[in-house]
C-alpha cells in the first residue's frame, strides 16, 4: 500500500532517486512497479543483426540472445509499463513539443504500436510515442544490434548523468554504490535546491570500512553541502542494505 502511495506522491511532487549506476536504477524501477496497482504491460522488442555476417553466422544470434543484451543507449528488450508510472525519453522525438532525451512523461494509455503520455509538469496535451528503430555504435557489440522498441523506461529511479537538467523538488541520492567521479557526486547534491529536500543513504558499513575510502567520500559529501546548502545533509543510513528496506525507508521519509 505505501508503495502505491509513494508512487504517486514522485508523480505529483516531482520526486526521484538517483543511483550511480544504471544497474541499481533498473532494480529499483522493477520493484517499485511491481508494488504499484494495476496491470503490467510487457512490450517485446523486435531485434536483428545488422552486419557483415553470413545467413549462418547470423543465425548464432538468435532473438532469444539478442533480447538479454542492454547496451547503453537502447531500450529495454522487455519493456514492462503500468498505467500512471512516470517515465524517461530516452531519444530527441520532438523538440518543439519538449519531447527530447531525458524529458519525463506520465503513462496515460499503452497500445502495441503507440505510447500514449503527457509531459511531467508540463501541459495535459497527449503526446503520441511510436517504436523507434534503434542501433548500436560500432564497436559496442561484435555486431550491430538494431532494435525497434519504444524509446522510453520507468523513472521512478535514474542514474545521476540523466539527473541533469531535471526539475525535482525532492531528491534521494543512493550511494550505496560510490560514484565515478567528484563531478558526479557534485550533480547528484546540486538537483536539489534545499538541504530539507535531499536524502543520502549510504552503506551501512560505510563507518566501519577498514580503508579511508569511506572517510573520504563522507568528507566529500559534507564539504559539497557546505558549499550548496546553509545547513548539513541529514546523512540517513538504515539497518538492513537490501532492496526491500530501501524502498520502505524511502516511503517513510518522504
């Protein structure tokens, strides 16, 4: 029932949780959405193999394979949607209609062939998402994937790199996979604009880490909210790392 409710209330107050990896994002989308009301729509994408490959070798490749690879810039293979999950546009489909990469979108009505979505925070107009055709760069994978799938996946959660330019009230950073670089951990700290808007959860060893790694990123952490905010981050930790304690504390915070 919480779930449902937090839900809405990202929906409603422009909330997010930014990971440092795309892999934790993933994994909290797919279990927030399986706590949400309502029917799951699973959407196949159609994939081939664009390459200089013989009938046989090509045939190495089959769909089933094809479907189990995430390169960075497609869709996903399986594309699970409800009806009220925000979503991510993860292609320039329009501009004029503020329909870009990145921009955030509600699900109002999931067809086979057409996305029917409004724009987060902006106008009640339907705007109409098809399937894009959609390949790899060269060099990603031994071959180039096309895929024909909607270019869109759920929000709830993103990774920090999408984060910029997004307009959030209320942000929740999880750093229980430390960033890439300091420039990371500065967009993450800098999507809100109030120290009472933010939430960190760190690792629940992190004060125990045997090397000063741990040190490091929490001098980092306190030094950045200096710097952006009149009074210190709240630094939340809870008592068990897992995903399913993640998602209630988040719940009863916000």
């Amino acid at each position: 029932m919480f779930c449902s409710v937090f839900c809405k209330r990202v929906i409603s107050s422009r909330k997010a949780i930014l990971c440092s990896k795309n892999d934790n994002a993933d994994a909290i989308n797919s279990k927030v959405m399986e706590n949400v009301f309502g029917e799951k729509v699973i959407l196949y994408s159609a994939d081939t193999v664009q390459s200089d490959l013989t009938n046989t070798e090509a045939q190495a490749y089959p769909s089933e394979y094809l479907q189990t690879l995430s390169p960075s810039g497609l869709p996903p293979a399986v594309l699970g949607l409800k009806v009220g999950l925000p979503v991510m546009l993860l292609r320039n489909f329009n501009p004029e209609r503020s329909l870009c990469n990145g921009t955030r979108l509600i699900m109002q009505q999931i067809g086979q062939y057409v996305l029917k979505v409004k724009i987060l925070g902006g106008s009640d107009a339907v705007e109409l998402i098809p399937r894009f055709t959609l390949s790899t760069l060269p060099g990603t994978l031994p071959f180039i994937l096309t895929r024909k799938q909607f270019p869109v996946k759920v929000s709830f959660a993103m990774t920090i790199n999408k984060s910029q330019g997004q307009s959030l009230k209320k942000v929740a950073v999880d750093l229980r996979s430390p960033v890439f670089t300091h420039s990371q951990l500065y967009v993450a700290m800098s999507r809100a604009t109030s120290a009472n808007d933010m939430t960190i959860l760190l690792p629940e060893n992190i004060a125990h880490a045997q090397n000063g790694d741990a040190d490091i990123e929490r001098s980092q952490i306190d030094r950045l909210v200096l710097e952006n905010y009149e009074k210190n981050v709240v630094v939340a930790k809870i008592k068990s790392p897992s995903l399913k304690s993640y998602l209630w504390f988040q719940v009863s915070i916000w």
